[in-house]
C-alpha cells in the first residue's frame, strides 16, 4: 500500500497528519441533528433547537438539565418540568393542537359541501340583515353572538380553505412549540374573535364574512413577537406580512379587511405579552393580555349591538 505511515510528519492530511478544519457552519440539535442551531444549553453545553429550548433563569436548559440536578435526584414534578419559552409545558406532538385545529377546518368545510347554503348562512358572520334561505331576520345584532365564532370556522372555496390551511400548518407549528398548547390556542381564539368583532363593528350589517383569516393574522403577529424574542432576522417576516396586507386591501379579491386587522393587532399584543411577560408574574400577564382583548371583543359587540338596535 503506498502512503506515509499515520504517525509521518507529513501525512496525507497534511503537516503533522493533522486534519484539516472542518468547514463552518452551526452545529446540529443533540436531539434533531438535521436541525442547526447556534443556541446551547447554559448547563452542559450542548446545542438545541427552539423546539429542545427550556426557558431558564439564565439563558436556556436542554430537556434532560430541565428534569432536575445532576447526580440522579429527582425534584417534584413541578418544579423540574420542560417548559417552553412562554413558560408551557412541553408536550411529546408540538403540533397537535395545530392539526386538531385544521381537522376542525376541515370538518367544517365537508358539511358546508354537503348541507350546503343553508348551513353557512345559519353560521357566517352577518351584522343584522333579512336572510331569503333562513326566512327570517338573522345576524349578531339579533342576539346570534356565536356568530363571531363560529365564522371562524367556515370558508368560502377550496383555494380560501387551502390557503388559511397552509398559513395555520407554517404559523402554527413553531407557535404551538414556543408558547405551548393552553397559550396557543388562547392566542389563535382571542385573535380569531378580535377579527370577528372588529368586522362587525365596522362592515356592512348585510355584508357576511367568514373565514379563519382573522386568527391567522393573529398568528402573524404573534410570529413577529416571537422572531423579535429570540433576535432572529425580521425581514422575512415583514415580507410576508406585507405580502399579505397588500392582497387584503386589493380591490377585486373581496377580502374582510377589518377581520384581518383585528386579528393582526391582537395577535401582536398577546404574543408580545406571551414572549416578554416577566418571569415572576409571567401568568398573570399573559392571560391578563387575553382577558384585555376579550373585553375589548365584547364592548365592540354591545357598542355595534346598540347602533344597529
């Protein structure tokens, strides 16, 4: 066999046998490989993925230095548990409450196809107007206040449900992993609700909306909240945000605006307050937040309920 021997001050590798430096890059998660990160853990060092983080005193802990001190002992359940950066439990499917949320979607939409107008029109957001298949005078100012949710559930075509569809799976995903499952779906419904209510207060009362765009947006800005929390670059972001206001304000594509808004500014208040909540009062923000746009969802509904009654 030709060749120096390993132990040669010139081996194949060069000088010394050394090898030479591998090429630069960001390691991967210790946990999902395929994953670069250039975040580690503050206790032993290894690196992790956003999805591994476990928010800490003192910068981030990998799952395993979250259970408890080294050396074996174990602490109570609630004091060693993985939480996420919002301070959720970390669950084994970080995106189950995203697909359970989409089957909803889903289901929906197969029983518009399959009642037909009747069904949508008895669950479509609409201030107040005469409907010719009901018979009969419907909307939110008729006391039909499940309207504001239940629109955000409904679509209107294949293309409308395939493209929210999309926007929940891409979105969702890495909220539902950061914020946990009772934070994301508080966020996702408080969102979806303040786009509802905002279109009721402003829209035409015969104009009917439906649609989970409003949640969606709120998905946005929560998104933007969180790319801002682990200083990541924004411009991606705000491209595809601004993307999708231009659609929304284009004439011709027959788009609720003001759910869109609604959504949108909600979602950048409780994500916000979800990613930057003090530690030590971490809850009582957090849900404080939700339990502000709640309200704000209710005054807009009684303030249009008086104008339109």
């Amino acid at each position: 066999m030709d060749g120096q021997a390993p132990g040669s001050p010139q081996g194949p590798w060069g000088p010394g046998g050394q090898a030479p430096p591998p090429e630069q890059g960001l390691p991967g998660c210790y946990r999902h490989p395929d994953r670069e990160t250039g975040i580690s853990c503050t206790r032993c060092e290894r690196p992790i993925c956003p999805e591994c983080m476990v928010d800490a005193s003192v910068g981030f802990h990998c799952p395993d230095c979250a259970r408890g001190p080294s050396g074996g002992a174990r602490l109570a359940p609630p004091a060693w548990q993985p939480r996420t950066l919002a301070g959720g439990v970390v669950s084994a499917d970080p995106r189950l409450v995203t697909k359970i949320l989409i089957g909803i979607n889903l289901v929906f939409f197969l029983v518009q196809f399959a009642v037909g107008d009747r069904f949508t029109e008895r669950f479509e957001l609409i201030g107040q107007a005469y409907v010719p298949g009901l018979g009969s005078v419907e909307g939110i100012a008729e006391g039909q206040w499940y309207r504001l949710l239940t629109a955000m559930f409904l679509h209107g075509s294949i293309m409308h449900i395939a493209f929210n569809m999309l926007s929940l799976w891409w979105l969702g995903g890495p909220l539902e992993t950061a914020l946990g499952r009772a934070r994301y779906l508080a966020l996702y419904f408080c969102s979806g609700l303040a786009g509802s209510a905002l279109s009721y207060l402003i829209a035409e009362p015969n104009q009917p909306s439906l649609g989970a765009s409003g949640a969606i947006f709120g998905l946005f800005g929560a998104t933007a909240a969180l790319v801002r929390r682990l200083n990541a670059d924004m411009r991606p972001v705000v491209v595809l945000l601004a993307i999708n206001l231009v659609f929304t304000f284009s004439p011709g594509f027959n788009i609720a605006w003001q759910a869109h808004i609604g959504g949108l500014v909600a979602g950048v208040l409780i994500g916000y307050a979800m990613l930057h909540a003090p530690r030590e009062r971490r809850a009582a923000v957090q849900y404080g937040a939700c339990a502000l746009v709640l309200v704000a969802v209710v005054v807009l509904t009684l303030v249009r309920t008086a104008q339109l009654t």
